[in-house]
C-alpha cells in the first residue's frame, strides 16, 4: 500500500523543524552569542541550555529571558538550580553559562530533542532585543 502524499509532506516537514542546522553563535548588536548548545533533556520535564555572551559595547545590558518554542518555561538557575531573575551585562562584561555553573532552565518540552537535533531558543535583551539560537542537542555529558 502506497502512503499518500500527504502525511508524508507533514512526516518530512516536522523532521525539518527538529533538525534543522544548528546555530550556535550570533550577533546581535554589541553583543556577542558564542558556544551555545543544549543537553538533550533526560525527561521531557526539563533541560539546561548554555551558551556566553560578551558585551564588547559601552552601554550595559541585561539578559531578561529566554525561551523556546518547543517547551513551556525557560528560568535561568544558578549553579545551585536557585533561581536567578535577570543577568546583568556590563560594559564590557560576559556571562557564560555552562555545565557546573548558571544555566538555563527550559521545562516541559514537548516534543522532547534528539542528540544531533537543534533547538531553537530565543533570548531577549532589555538594550539590544531579541534573538533566536538554533542549539545543538548533545547527549548529556557528552
Ligand atoms: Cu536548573
């Protein structure tokens, strides 16, 4: 039996939307987005993204939230998971979210990543506005 044409466009479309290439850096006005990625969640209940951000500019900044298309939260967590509101950007500073340290929590994911998958992810700035990641999704502890 032959799949109709149509269910296989849809099947193929949302394949595209999962994996589509990563982006993993950008720039966005005086600020500079590097070494983003994500962990492919261990529930779909939630999961850390990292990713640095320089400030090469005079004026400060502040990172307000992030979120995702595919999930329901995004906080950002302290390396303590205490939750941290907003994250100052100096002039001249950086924030660099990594394992171990402050992170970004993204919750109820649905559907949940594949390693090898990107993960769009957009952060907003209170100075320089908004921006969308495409994270690539790493095995945890890879
Ligand atoms: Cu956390």
């Amino acid at each position: 039996m032959r799949l109709p044409p149509f269910p296989l466009a849809l099947l193929l479309a949302l394949g595209a939307c999962k994996s589509g290439p990563p982006v993993a850096s950008a720039t966005l006005g005086d600020l500079r987005i590097t070494e983003g990625f994500a962990f492919r969640p261990i529930t779909p209940a939630s999961g850390a993204a990292y990713f640095r951000v320089r400030n090469t500019g005079a004026t400060a900044d502040t990172l307000l939230e992030a979120s995702s298309p595919i999930t329901k939260g995004g906080m950002f967590h302290g390396g303590d998971m205490a939750h941290v509101d907003v994250i100052a950007l100096p002039p001249g500073g950086e924030l660099w979210l990594k394992p171990g340290g402050t992170h970004l929590m993204l919750t109820d994911y649905d559907p949940r990543p594949e390693a090898g998958d990107s993960l769009p992810v957009t952060l907003r700035f209170a100075h320089a506005g908004s921006v969308t990641l495409r994270l690539p999704v790493r095995r945890y502890n890879e």
